[in-house]
C-alpha cells in the first residue's frame, strides 16, 4: 500500500494522523461499532505498526504488529506480530 492510498484509506474511515506520526484509530473502530452491514458479533483485527492512540474495542478483537513494536497501551484482546 502506498502512503497515498494509506492516507485514503484513513481519511474514508475517519482516522487521522497527529503530527508526531501516529494514527488516530478511534474514529475506524466507532464507525465499525456503529455500522448497520457489519455483522454485529463479528470480530475486529486491528492492523497497526504500533503508533496508534489507545483504543477502546467493545467487541472481540485482536492486534497484528509488526514483530519489535509495541502498542501504547496494554492490549485486551490477542496480539500477533509479523517480521
């Protein structure tokens, strides 16, 4: 993924980037929650490099980051990593 689309993505989500270089989430994870074609007991995999804002996930849910990072807060749900 480019940065281009990367910054696409976000902006349709509702995410956005702090000037330090992290990402807001929240706002994807409330558009999930509100969403009437999301499937209300479905699981949510948050894709992260780590420099995300703390997140508050209401549903079952789990992490992939990259191996090394880690997330700003203690995690609740599962956290996988990949080299």
């Amino acid at each position: 993924m480019t940065s281009r689309t990367a910054c696409s993505w976000t902006r349709r989500i509702g995410a956005y980037a702090l000037p330090e270089g992290s990402i807001v989430l929240q706002p994807g994870i409330d558009l999930l929650h509100r969403a009437e074609d999301f499937p209300p007991g479905a699981p949510v995999l948050v894709i992260t490099d780590g420099w995300c804002d703390v997140l508050r996930v209401r549903r079952e849910h789990a992490y992939l980051i990259p191996q090394g990072a880690r997330l700003p807060f203690t995690a609740r749900g599962p956290v996988f990593r990949v080299r």
